[in-house]
C-alpha cells in the first residue's frame, strides 16, 4: 500500500516548478451541536496522496535543488484527550501507512512554512483548490488567503486539476477496493429483493442494505440510500424513504458501499411482489436494452458525451413504439421521460474527481451506466446502474453478478423469500 502512495506523490511533486511548496490538508470534522461532531471522513486527495485518514494532517512538500523534501504535520500527543477521544496517529504508523519520513506537529506547521519561504525564495504555493460553491470554507481556501495577505509576492497555483487528472485512471490496488465495495453492495441488493414484501415501508427494504454494509466490513454508505416506491422513484435524488409501499409497487434501490474510502454505485429496480406487471417489463426491458447497448459501444478513445448520446437516440425509437413519443417526437422530446446523463465517474467520491471532463474513454477509467425512464403519471420509475472499467479492447461489467434480467429476479425472488443472510 505504501508504494502505492508513494507513487501517487512522486507523480505530483515531479510536475510542481521550481521555487514551489505543495499543501495538503487532511480536514477537521465540522462540529454538528455542542461538543457532538459529525463523522470524519479525510479529504479524498489528501488521503489518495498519504494513505492517512486521521483529522488535521498537513502535507507539505517542495523542492531542494532537485531533491524533493516531505513533510508530515501531526498533533502532538494528548493524554487526557486521549482518555475521551483516542490517541493521535504517531509518527511510526503514520510513516509505515505513508512512506513520509520526516514530522514535525501542526502547532509548528505556520513558523515551519514562513522558514522554508525566506530561505528558499519561494515563488508558487501549490494547494488543492477545488471549487464547487462561491463561498468554499476548506483547509485550503481559508491558508489561501492567508497567504494572499501576508505573502502578496507568492503565485498560488491550483493543484485540483492535475489530482483529478491523475484520478480518473485507477490502478489495480484501486480497482480491488472498488470491487470489494461492489460485492458488498450486491449482497446488501439480494438482502432487500427477497425479504421485501407489499405493505412494507421504504425504510423497512432499505434496513436490509444497512445490515450487509455493516456486517460485510464496508467503512461507509458511498452515499445516502435511495429506496424509492412507486411514484417516488421518478424523483432522482428521492432519500425520504419513508413511504409506505403499495402492491404491485416497483422499488427502487439507488444504493452504495464504501470499502476503505473506494465507492459503488449500483441501482436495480425489482417488484415489491415479486413478480413485474406486463406494462412494468416493457418499460423494464427498454431500460435494460438501452444499457446494454451503451455497455457494448464502450472502448477507448469514445467520446464520453457519446454514451449518452447513444442511449437517447435508442429511447427515441423505443418510446416511440410503445406510443410515449409521437411518431414525429425528437430527441427533445425523451427528457420527459429520462432526464439525467447515463454516467459518472466512480472511485474515492461517488461522483468522481473528473466529473466534468470532456475527454474520451481511456483504459482504467471507471464509471457507472445507469439509464433510467421515469413516468410519474404510471407510478413507474425504473433505473438500472452498473459499474464499468474500459480495459484495453471494449469494457468489463464489474457488477455483472447483481441479477437485473427480469426473469431472474422474480425467480430470486420467489424461492428465496424471507431469507436474512
């Protein structure tokens, strides 16, 4: 694992400039109420770079001539804290975890940094710079100004970029986690489709997910549960889950595990009965042939807006045949019924770092195809989502064990009723 990060950092600290300082913060848990913090969950670039998910590290690197030189800022060591909250990572497992080999503690991280500046005539800070909102509020953006007052004559370079970059092609190491997590999540999926039942409440399906997370050793959700009933699955980011279902409801289930901080994303669609309607399978089987036919055009070098592209002008013709679409209907007229792209890239972050790229598929991406038609006025919301690695020649489905052709699962279903492990 060691060599893994320090790979990853060797990668990074080659690109920075001369006369530079590269940051990283690892990030404080906000506090929820009183004393009461919400769990810590580590920057995903701090933690792809380290191997560290422990609150309040700094990295910090630069260039010595051509010698690149690590720091790892730690808290000291607090023994009545400790008794409360736990012991602060050490210096011999943070180095065994990172491969870094030289510490100093964060109440020295400021001095430490001015030092380095003045004595080595630093130019360019380099600091992870992502921005989703107007106002950010991270590590990052608040040392950013700092330095904008006190070091008015220092470049700040964002590091973002290049980390999303690197991101979006996953290693072997990597892509066992993500597997894993899928795994996980597949018996999570089988847990809710034969112990669901009329009558239950969407909370009720969802506690089964939360049982095989747990106990098959994921860390985390990859993100809030989405088991939705009925009409409520025509709702995209639906997470209430809180109805109660009907018979001859289709269930939703938009679900994740997270396994050492590398995410899943699958959604399958089953009948709470256990058995589809007619008018259910066809909407059902237009879904799952619009994704296989995605899955099957999926290569390198494709255009990634492509996918969807694909998908729409299928939908187009199906929805048209069944009489959704009129016969002179246009690829504008399908965002009626399906409204979302067919893919996101999956890794450290759900929705993964890259997200917006405009790129063409590349060996050793991975991302989800998850096609979906929702008519609200029907109560039928059908999505199907797995998750895909471009490998050399074409793609390899990485949940292709999670059943999702309609006869499988109603025979699942059916003879596996009542089952809990």
């Amino acid at each position: 694992m060691e060599n893994f990060f320090l790979g990853k950092r060797k990668n990074i600290n080659k690109t920075i400039d001369k006369r530079s300082i590269l940051i990283l913060f690892a990030g404080t848990a906000p506090t929820k109420r009183g004393d009461e913090k919400y769990p810590f969950s580590p920057d995903r670039n701090f933690y792809y770079c380290t191997g560290l998910d422990n609150e309040n590290l700094i990295y910090m690197s630069y260039r010595d001539n051509e010698e690149i030189k690590e720091y790892l800022f730690i808290e000291r060591a607090n023994p009545t804290e400790a008794k409360w909250t736990g012991e602060v990572i050490g210096k011999d497992e943070a180095k065994e975890k990172s491969g870094i080999s030289n510490f100093k503690y964060t109440d020295e991280f400021e001095s430490f940094f001015s030092n380095i500046v003045f004595s080595k005539m630093i130019e360019n800070v380099y600091l992870d710079l992502e921005n989703r909102e107007m106002r950010p509020n991270t590590p990052s953006f608040n040392f950013s100004e700092k330095l904008q007052k006190n070091y008015p004559y220092i470049s700040i370079k964002n590091l973002y970029p290049h980390l999303s970059e690197l991101r979006r092609i996953k290693l072997p190491f990597e892509i066992d986690k993500i597997k894993k997590a899928i795994n996980i999540t597949k018996d999570g999926i089988l847990l809710m489709m034969r112990n669901s039942k009329p009558g239950m409440y969407e909370y009720e399906i969802e506690a089964y997910f939360d049982f095989a997370v747990k106990s098959g050793g994921a860390n985390d959700f990859a993100f809030k549960s989405i088991v939705a009933g009925g009409k409520n699955a025509a709702i995209l980011h639906y997470s209430k889950n809180n109805s109660k279902s009907k018979d001859n409801d289709l269930i939703l289930c938009d679900v994740g595990a997270q396994y050492k901080y590398y995410n899943s994303d699958i959604t399958r669609t089953f009948p709470i009965n256990g058995k589809f309607t007619e008018r259910q399978k066809v909407i059902y089987e237009i879904v799952l042939m619009g994704q296989k036919k995605v899955i099957e055009n999926i290569k390198p070098g494709l255009p990634f807006k492509h996918l969807n592209k694909i998908l729409k002008e299928f939908y187009l013709i199906e929805l048209k045949k069944i009489g959704l679409i009129n016969k002179n209907g246009t690829i504008e007229d399908v965002s009626k019924y399906y409204y979302h792209n067919v893919s996101h890239l999956l890794g450290l972050e759900t929705h993964d770092a890259g997200r917006h790229n405009e790129g063409v598929l590349e060996e050793g991406m991975i991302f989800t195809v998850e096609p979906g038609l929702y008519i609200e006025e029907e109560e039928i919301g059908i999505r199907i989502e797995d998750n895909i690695l471009v490998t050399k020649d074409g793609c390899e489905i990485l949940s292709k064990d999670i059943i999702k052709e309609t006869a499988d699962i109603e025979k699942y279903m059916s003879s596996n009723k009542g089952s809990l492990l």
